[in-house]
C-alpha cells in the first residue's frame, strides 16, 4: 500500500499555502493546481535521498470551511444549507469560522457538494 501525504492548505497574500502534516515539506501556489503541482514536486525532493517517488494520487489536501467557500465564491453557503437541509445559521458559522463542524456534519456537507459535482458533471447546457 503506498503511503499518504497529508498536506494542510492555508490561504496567503499570494495564493496558497500547503505543508504536510507530519513531515517538514512545505510549497506554495497562486493556484489550487499550482500548490497540487508544487506540493508533489516537494514531496518528492523530499523523498530524492529514499530513491522512492510520490504521486499525485497520494497526496491529500485539506481545507477548513472558512477557506474553501473564499476559494469557491461560486458556491452560495445560503443555498448549499437549504439544500442539504441544514440550519443556514449553523452553515455560516462553520464557513465564517466561528464553530468547527463535527465529522458527521462534515460528511453531510460534503455529500451535498458532490451530489452538486455529479449533477454538474451529467449536465448538458443548450
């Protein structure tokens, strides 16, 4: 089983900010794809001396709430907790940092924004 990186993505003046959970690799990005790349690339100068190499598909990102709806201003947190039926108040303070989600709301939350991914995805505009 290859192994998992773990990388925590922050928000900078610049772009992005990522470093891995538990090892000391960092990398920045002025794009989401940007700090994917960059953060493969660091993980493996970081491995260059085990003469392994990581892929990409080995790496996980993570980011908050907060974070996430300023990265994807296109998604209405209003609409997302209607829609998934969630207390639109609650919603807001999970997104304006005031409360952090349990991992149950978190996977409710999630759900919600892949059930919109797939209609997304299955959808033909004419």
């Amino acid at each position: 089983m290859a192994k998992k990186y773990k990388f925590i993505i922050e928000k900078s003046k610049t772009g992005y900010s990522a470093f891995e959970s538990k090892l000391p690799i960092f990398t920045t990005g002025k794009t989401m794809l940007e700090l994917q790349k960059n953060a493969l690339e660091a993980t493996n100068l970081f491995l260059e001396d085990d003469s392994t190499a990581a892929k990409l598909s080995q790496l996980e990102f993570e980011l908050d709430f907060k974070q996430f709806f300023e990265y994807y201003k296109v998604i209405n947190s209003k609409h997302l907790a209607a829609r998934i039926g969630m207390n639109e108040s609650l919603l807001s303070q999970y997104v304006n940092g005031k409360k952090k989600p349990s991992k149950k709301q978190v996977e409710r939350i999630v759900d919600g924004l892949h059930q919109i991914g797939q209609e997304l995805i299955e959808l033909t505009l004419v």
